[in-house]
C-alpha cells in the first residue's frame, strides 16, 4: 500500500487569496482614478465650452448692439436724404411737364401748319415728327408723375414734412420723420439695455449648457456712445471726407457727403465712416510718377493709304446758338488744319516714357450724391457716346428736359433749409409761349420798357441733312450720299431773346428758317467720300472732299415764367428741436480708437471692449469625490474666458462691422478687482445672484496670477 504524505507547511490558497482581493482592490482604484480623471477632463472641457458661449454671447450681445446703432444712423441718414428728394419731385415735375406738354403742341401745330415741300422737306418733317415723338414720351411720363404726386388724394407733405398741415397731435406727422424717430428711439433704447441684454443672454447661454452659473464681466457692460443732434446729419449728406497723401480731410460741408460727425482727425484715418471704408463710395485720386525723358529725332513718315487721319476745314455757317444742347448733330467733327497724306516729317521731341498711376487718395461721396448722381441723373439722361450712330451710347428716358435741373435746385434749397438757413428761396416757373408773333410782340414791348414777364430763355429746334452732293444736283439726297439726324434732331435752349429773323438766312415757311454752307474733309465714308491718294513727293498737300449742310432752324417759343416759392419740409420750431431725430455718436472720449495701442485691453477702453466670461460646474467627481477637490472654496470647477469687441474697417457707430472673437485672458488682478467690486455692489439680483460674485472673488484672489492660469486658464 503506498504511502501519503502530509505537507506541514501553511496552505498557499489563502496566499493567492490575498493578492487576488488586494490586486482587484487597485485594480478597481485604478478603474475609479481613471474614470474621474476622464470625468474630470471631460467636464472641465465641457465647462471651459460653457466659458466660451458665456463670453462670446455677452461680448456679441453688444458687437450686434453697436451693428444695430450703426445700421439705424445710416438708415436715418438715407430717410433725412428721402425728404428733400422726394419733396422736389411735385414741383420739378409738374414745372418739366408742363413745359414739355407746350413743346409738343408747338410741334405739332408746326406739323398741322405746314413743312416745306421742296426737296429735302421729308427729311425736316421726319426729324420734326420725330422730335416731337421724343417730347411727347417724356412728356407723358412726367405729366402721368405730376398727377400722382400733386393730384388725387395723395399728398406728398404728408410723407416728407415734419408738421404737416391739419394733421393733429404733436410732430412729426410725416413718415419719414416718423420712421426717423423710431430708429432714433430704438437707437436709444439700444444703448441703454445693450448691458442688462448682453448679461441675461451670456447667463442664458451658460445655463443652456448645464453649467451650476454663469456670467459676464463688466456685470453691466455698456456701450460709449452719446445721442447727438439732428444736424450732425450735415457731413453725411453735405460734408467732404477723403485722403490725400495718406492725410485724411474732413468738412461738415461743401462736398458730396459721406463724412460722419465723429471724424477722427487730420491724422488718423480709423473713423471715416462706412461709405468711405465699407461701401467703397468713393471717387481714387492719382498722380503720375516716376519715367523719363526721352529724346525722340525727326524721321520720315512713309504715305499709308486709309491710314489718313481725318482732317475737316471750314469755318461753319451763318448760326451760332449757344446754350444747352440735346440730340445729335451729323455734321464732322476733325482734327483741324492740314495735314498730309503723303510721307512726312516729324519734329524732334522730348517724349516721357516709364510713367505710372500712383494713388493719392480719394474723395468719398454720401447717400445723397449717390441717389442724385447714380439714380436721378442716370434714369433722365443720355450717357457715353456711340461712333456708329454719333449719339449717346444709353439715352436717358428724360434728355431733352429740365427735370433734372429744376429737381437739383429745388433738392438743393431744401438741404439747405434742413441745416442752413430757413429763408425762404424761390425758383423760376416757366411759361411759355409758342406763337412767333406773339413772342416778337413780348420782346419788342420789353425793349421798350413795358411791364411784362422778363423773357428768360428762347427754344430752338434743328434738323440736319449733310450731303456729298449739291443741293441743286438732281443726286442730291440719293442713297449713300447723305447723312441725317433726322431719327434725332437737337433742341436748343438758349438764354434770353432770340430772333431767327435777325440771322440773315431764308425763311422757308412759318417759324422754319433755312441755312446752307459747306466744309471740307479728307474723308467721310458714310456718305460715299473715300481718301484720296497724295502726292507722295507733296508731303505739305493734302486733297479735301466737299460737304454740303443744310440746317433747318424751327422757332420753339420763348420762356415769360416767374418766380415760386420752394417749401421747408423741415417746418420745426426752435422749441421742437430737441425732439427732431438724431444719431447716436461715438464718445470718443470714452471708447475711442488708438492707433498707436491698438489692443483694445489698454486704458480706459478695456471696460467697453474687453469681456469675462465664468462658468461654474458641479460640486464634486462621479466618484470617491473627496479625493479630486480644488482650491474652489464651493470645492466646484471654474471656467473663464475672454472675448473682445472690435471693427477693422472703421472705429465708429455708423460702420455696421463690429464684431467679437475670443482672446487669451489678461490682467487677472484687474479682473479680479471688477469681480469685488461687483460683489460689494450686491450683484444683479435674480440675474447674477451676490454669492457668486463674491465665491468667483475668493476663488480668483487666493490664486493670484499664475496660479489662477494654471487652475482656470486656457
């Protein structure tokens, strides 16, 4: 039988016992380390994003305040140039379709009366039905605007004035005004809640991210900004802004607008205002620069057929009219003198070569200028030039009128009432008078002293035809020898009394004179006159094509108009100034730009511009919490971040570009120091209660500096 043998040593398995409880105890330590500092990570990170979104709500709470100031000035400056625009419109209207309708009866009772019937006849009756088919459209458009503006049960005053009559209650009674005086109550309701706003969004934005609290410092942010008057308006619409030679200029009047009250100065160029920096509103300034001088000697110049440049002689016919022009004349206009066609010679010269454009500068214009300039003028009248048709490359809708003129005017003088004097202003009224007779019977009685209306302006109308061929050939007018302006002849509005009778050429029928006289060319392709070849060993001679020109002058009648009185749409009493919109305007006093610090952390500007952001999150870890507490006296985490309020393109509350990013945090002690004081102030009632300010102050103020950027930096 085998033998068993008995161990007298102790049992191993209590051994293997022992480690395998004490190895699963570090090893659940260790599980529990690890999960809370993975918690621990994820919720400071989760609270530093809570720190952000406090930050960057509160500082963009007050970058979209500022957004909306500036967007109410500039709308009220676009209002403010409503009112005198759109207060000319009745009478510029009614005074240009009252003359246009007289034109175009003078037309057609010329028409109805008769037109020559000789040769060339159905060339002036065309160009007279043809003028008169361009009055009367700009005629009908003018007279269809008169009766909506100034008949009917429309009243433009009650848009435009200020006090408008038989309205009741206190001004402002007319829209623009009214919208002009929302925008400056929401301007000022703006800056006055923009604080209280920007606090109960940044705490919002922390509790919607599940911190325990959140803030903003400054408690209360505010904005720099006062209200001004209602004439710091002026520079916007009539001032001068500009740079030249990096100099930055500025006037409150006397330019095209664009400038805001709040300049910055001669020598900085941080506040021009949106229209110079945003809108690109502006006119360039250049100068040439730089090239050389360079000495060009005399050579010869072979003859190169087709290559003659045009030359025209001849000293035109017995009719001069000066004064304002509109249509298109075919008769050429050249280089003048002789040149040659043949080889040549020219002169020795110093020539300059290697020039370049610089910039200077620029002028900005303002919302004035642009809707006069780009809008009005545009829209009335011809622009740019076509070398095929020899007339405007565009043709304004209102070309042969003086809307534009009378509208101007009358604009103009109500600007001036807005920021100038109140004295009344007139303009003169036309009327006119169509019948010859009568007209000459005006003038004559005028000569002579009588009392009648001072003649201001006689219209003349003008058909051309221009001719390779003489008015007395049996070709003349034959296809390919003539060019007429017929399809649009020139109106001619000339000032003071004119007699056509007194000219000394024909008269062809009623009110309808005739002048005939003749030019040369070296060519004129259009009416079948080509270069000639030259001479080449005559390189002074040069061979010339006759033209012949007949002018038809019509009679249009003569202006007997008076003066009228333009309308204040600005009617307030010094008594009622106060209450007359206004901007709201930078301080820069409080929360200017410097150019030589641009951080916005220095000096006084910091408590305008600079924002805190604090987040605070849960007491304690998931897990074993005790062994995980920080120097928080609540023994709870703590976030903070910065954020800072800026515009690049222009340092004013007219500049819809502010804007708020976030920024490393700076001056701790300063910090600090708003956090106690804030909390000596009793906090912000429900909004930020005093026990957070005063746990944040602890907190903060134990650390000091460094150690506050190693506990709640980032």
């Amino acid at each position: 039988m085998a033998r068993r043998w008995k161990s007298r040593g102790p049992a191993r398995s209590g051994q293997v016992l022992v480690l395998t409880l004490l190895g699963m105890t570090v090893l659940v330590a260790l599980i529990f380390y690890v999960y809370n500092v993975g918690d621990q990570v994820n919720r400071r990170t989760a609270l530093q994003n809570v720190a952000d979104a406090t930050a960057i709500s509160g500082a963009g709470w007050i970058a979209r305040s500022m957004n909306v100031i500036a967007m109410n000035n500039c709308e009220q400056s676009r209002l403010a140039v409503l009112v005198p625009i759109m207060d000319a419109l009745p009478l510029s209207c009614q005074m240009s379709g009252d003359e246009m309708d007289q034109w175009e009866k003078s037309l057609a009772a010329q028409l109805s009366g008769g037109i020559p019937q000789t040769k060339g006849g159905q060339h002036l009756r065309a160009g007279i039905e043809s003028l008169r088919g361009r009055i009367g459209a700009q005629r009908d458009i003018l007279v269809a605007a008169r009766d909506t503006l100034s008949g009917g049960s429309f009243e433009m005053e009650e848009t435009t004035h200020w006090k408008v009559r038989g309205a009741s209650g206190p001004a402002p009674h007319g829209d623009f005004w009214k919208a002009m005086a929302g925008l400056d109550e929401l301007s000022q309701a703006t800056v006055e809640s923009a604080g209280i706003l920007a606090q109960s969004n940044a705490v919002r934005f922390g509790r919607d991210n599940r911190a325990r609290a959140a803030f903003l410092m400054p408690l209360v942010p505010g904005i720099p900004a006062r209200r001004g008057e209602f004439r710091d308006f002026q520079p916007v619409l009539q001032g001068k802004t500009g740079v030249k030679d990096n100099v930055a200029f500025f006037s409150r009047s006397g330019g095209m607008g664009g400038a805001i009250p709040d300049f910055a100065g001669t020598d900085s160029q941080h506040r021009m205002g949106p229209w110079a920096r945003l809108f690109k509103w502006r006119y360039g300034t250049y100068r040439l620069e730089g090239g050389t001088q360079v000495w060009v000697p005399p050579r010869s110049i072979p003859a190169q057929p087709g290559r003659v440049p045009v030359v025209v002689r001849g000293k035109g016919g017995k009719v001069n009219l000066g004064g304002r022009k509109v249509g298109s004349s075919v008769i050429q206009r050249g280089q003048g003198g002789r040149r040659a066609s043949g080889p040549s010679w020219t002169k020795g010269h110093w020539k300059t070569v290697g020039q370049r454009r610089v910039a200077t500068g620029y002028t900005a214009y303002g919302p004035y200028h642009w809707a006069m300039k780009h809008h009005i003028n545009w829209y009335a009248y011809d622009s740019g030039y076509n070398e095929q048709t020899r007339g405007p490359a565009y043709k304004g809708n209102l070309p042969d009128t003086f809307f534009v003129q009378y509208h101007q005017t009358i604009a103009n003088t109500k600007l001036t009432y807005m920021f100038g004097s109140k004295t009344p202003k007139t303009i003169h009224y036309p009327v006119w008078k169509i019948d010859y007779d009568e007209c000459r019977a005006i003038a004559r009685e005028q000569a002579d002293g009588g009392q009648v209306n001072r003649i201001a302006e006689t219209m003349i109308y003008e058909v051309e035809v221009i001719s390779s061929v003489p008015e007395d050939s049996p070709r003349w007018l034959a296809p390919g020898t003539f060019r007429t302006n017929g399809d649009y002849p020139i109106s001619v509005r000339t000032k003071g009394w004119v007699d056509p009778a007194d000219w000394g050429i024909e008269k062809v029928a009623d009110h309808i004179w005739k002048d005939t006289w003749e030019y040369e060319t070296t060519e004129d392709r259009s009416i079948g006159l080509l270069p000639k070849a030259a001479d080449p060993y005559s390189p002074d001679d040069s061979e010339f094509h006759t033209v012949y020109v007949v002018q038809w002058y019509m009679f249009g009648g003569i202006d007997v108009g008076g003066e009228t009185e333009i309308s204040d749409p600005c009617n307030w009493d010094e008594d009622e100034y106060e209450r007359v919109p206004a901007p709201m305007i930078l301080d820069p006093a409080e929360g200017d730009y410097d150019p030589q610090e641009a951080d916005p952390d220095e000096g006084y500007r910091r408590k305008w511009f600079m924002y805190l952001g604090l987040a605070r999150g849960g007491i304690a870890s998931g897990v074993w919490g005790e062994q995980f507490r920080n120097p928080n006296p609540t023994g709870s985490m703590l976030t903070v971040a910065q954020a800072k309020v800026f515009n690049n393109t222009s340092w004013d509350l007219w500049t819809q570009d502010w804007r708020v990013r976030l920024a490393p945090v700076t001056k701790w002690d300063l910090w600090t120091q708003d956090l106690g004081d804030a909390a000596a102030a009793g906090g912000m009632g429900g909004t930020v209660p005093q026990d957070e300010l005063v746990n944040a102050y602890n907190y903060l103020s134990s650390l000091g500096a460094q150690a506050a950027e190693l506990h709640v930096g980032h």
